[in-house]
C-alpha cells in the first residue's frame, strides 16, 4: 500500500497543481506560448532530443510552438522553405553574415544599403578582418569587377530604402553565381507580396517584420529564409551560437499582423501613388523617388519584376532650399510624424542628411525627405504636405 503523501506548502503547491490542460481546445488564433525552460518526461526523450529540429521542443531559444508557427508562415511569404526568427532586421542582417562570413572573406554592400548594415561591415565586420566593398545597384555589368577571390557574399537592396534605386536583381545574381558568391537580399519593402527573390535566383530573403509584417509600429523582429538545407543549418547554428531569441508575445503580435497584410498594403500603395503624384505638381519638388513613376530610377526593372510598390517613397526638394528650411517644413507637419521605421498605420516623415547616407559618391542634389504614408485619407496628407510647404 502506498503510503500517503506528506503535506506541501502553498508555494509548493502554487508551482505543483495537478491540472493539466486537455488537447482538442480550437481557436483562430496561435496560443502565445511563454517558455525558457521546456521540460521532458524523463531523461532519454531529453537526450533524445536534437534542438535542431522542429519535431521537439529542447530550449525557449530554439522555438515555441508560437515561433515555429511564424516561421512557417514567413517561409510561405517568402516563397522559401527554412526561416530564423531574430529580435529585429539588423539582428537579421548580423546573423547572416556572421554565420557566413570570417576573418579574410569579402563582403559586397550595394551604395544605397540600409546604414545600419553599411555601418555593422564598417565596424565590427572590419574589426574581425572581414573586408567590405560598395557597389553600384544601377551597374549590374560593373559589379564583378569588385568582386575578388575572397568575395563569398553580396546583399541586394531594391529598392533602397531612402534613395529608391531599383536594381535589376537577376542580372546582379546573375553575376554574383558567376563567381560562386551568395546572394542576400533585403526584401522588407516589398514584403515579398510585391517581389518573389526567389524566383530570381536569390540564395537569402531577409525581412524586418518590424515593418509591413507587423504594420502595428509596436513590435521589433527580423527574419531570413532560405531554400538551400545546407545554408539553413550554418544560419541555424549561428542563430543558436549569438542567442538570437524572440517572445511569444512579439511572434504573436506579428502572427495577428500577417492576417490583413494584404489588404493594409493594397490600401499603403493607394494612398502612396496619390501623395507621389500630387508631390510631382509642387514647384518646390525637384523630384519625386517613387519606383512605379516614370523617372525613378530603375523604373523599367520594377516594371518587370514587381507587381506593387507599398507606402515607402521619397522625394528631392530644390537644391536652392537650404537644410534649415527643409527640417523646419518637416516639423511643421501635423498628421506626419517624425520617425524611422516605416509599415505602421501612422505616416511617418524624415529628412536625411545626404552625406551621411551616400558615403561612396557625393550627393549633389537637393534635401531628400522619405515618406512612410500609412493609412489616412491621402487628400488629408497633401494638405498637410501643403500647409508645411508654405514654411519653405
């Protein structure tokens, strides 16, 4: 006969109920599971258990049934097979090149790069004797030529993200195969619903789920996808090797995003198109940086390859408004705010300081200020465009 239990305290038996939920409860949307420590049945299943693979659970850092539940979804955006959560775009950026690159390799950045990645090849990446060259986006035929017997990877922006350049991303992977150089892509301003990389040819789709994923300005992720298994296993083991974790909550966050990221960004390019158009009336605009206009540079390749252009644009004002004059038009702004980051229900605004934006050639036109237009009525935004203008 088994003898009784002895009695337990109530903080014992606070963290000890017997309860354990039932399977077969059904919802719409994907349980937030918060978890560093996942528990086993016994010792051989927790030896059993390979945190490389998504059949078990080992760590909070190596997934949740939440994480993994994105990561599938992200893999179907991107059109790939494999994707790595990571606590923001940069984080992404930063685990694909470390998990790929090391001291005496070469890395190729195009000249319009997101300046966080372009400052990470100019800090750290040079620190760990790993050697960084800017290319031109707009001369495919060129880029070879910066290529070198070190070069094992090249990252694509397109568009940029301030200057808007489209590159022509077949003829760039083109040349980059030609070499035996991995290509990487930066793909968050089309939120691969405008652009498949894939299709292309591109061996790395990277996304800030911080932005359109998201589209709440409220959560910060990144992602990368891949559809070589072998490429998977060196990011998986450099994601695990840096502790590139993310909560449940943020997962979640960015699960309920996903379900209206259609319809948000049908609704961003509408309202987008319209400001854009409306910016190409002002005398004070010199030009307007919109890849589905007419005289963006790269136009002809967004033609050919996308099939949209979300809210993310900018526009270069008349070189004889001097910079004092441009940030005092932005600060008069009334339903723009001034912030980075782009994707959110909120139009955004900032005016860059070209120097420090282009460090490779020098820029010799006008103030640039990007536009994030969310999701207000795009006659209210041109009036308030118009009020600020009269600051000019």
């Amino acid at each position: 006969m088994t003898s009784p239990k002895p009695p337990r305290g109530r903080s014992t038996e606070i963290l000890h109920t017997g309860y354990r939920p039932p399977e077969g409860f059904g919802s719409l949307t994907t349980p937030i599971h918060h978890a560093s420590t996942v528990t086993f049945t016994d010792v051989a299943s927790m030896r059993a258990r390979d945190w490389r693979n998504k059949d078990s659970y080992t760590y909070g850092l190596h997934g949740t049934p939440t994480t993994f539940t994105l990561e599938e979804r992200i893999a179907v955006l991107d059109g790939g097979e494999h994707t790595i959560l990571t606590p923001s775009g940069l984080a992404a950026i930063a685990l694909v090149n470390l998990s790929l690159l090391k001291s005496g390799d070469h890395l190729l950045l195009p000249e319009n790069v997101y300046n966080p990645s372009r400052d990470l090849g100019a800090s750290l990446l040079a620190s760990w004797g790993i050697s960084v060259t800017q290319y031109d986006p707009a001369e495919a035929g060129a880029v070879v030529e910066r290529m070198t017997p070190s070069t094992r990877l090249m990252w694509i922006e397109s568009p940029g993200s301030v200057t808007m350049e489209v590159a022509d991303v077949p003829a760039l992977v083109a040349a980059a195969r030609s070499k035996g150089v991995l290509t990487a892509i930066d793909n968050t301003w089309s939120a691969s619903l405008f652009f498949a990389p894939f299709a292309h040819g591109v061996d790395i789709v990277m996304q800030a789920l911080t932005k359109y994923p998201s589209g709440g300005s409220d959560v910060l992720m990144g992602s990368v996808t891949t559809r070589d298994l072998k490429l998977y296993e060196k990011l998986k083991l450099g994601h695990m090797r840096l502790g590139l974790g993310v909560s449940g909550d943020d997962a979640y966050l960015v699960l309920r995003g996903l379900a209206s990221l259609k319809s948000r960004l049908a609704q961003h390019e509408q309202g987008a198109h319209k400001v854009a158009r409306w910016l190409e009336g002002r005398p004070e605009v010199a030009q307007v940086l919109h890849p589905a206009l007419e005289d963006c540079p790269g136009h002809a390749f967004w033609k050919r390859d996308y099939r949209g252009a979300g809210g993310l644009f900018s526009f270069v004002l008349d070189r004889s408004i001097p910079q004092e004059k441009v940030d005092a038009m932005v600060d008069a702004l009334e339903l723009f705010q001034i912030g980075y980051s782009w994707g959110g229900a909120v139009s955004l605004a900032i005016p860059y300081l070209m120097q420090e934006v282009r460090t490779n050639k020098p820029w010799n036109r006008g103030s640039l200020v990007r536009l994030s237009i969310g999701l207000e009525d795009p006659e209210d935004l041109t009036t308030d465009l118009a009020q600020a203008f009269s600051k000019l």
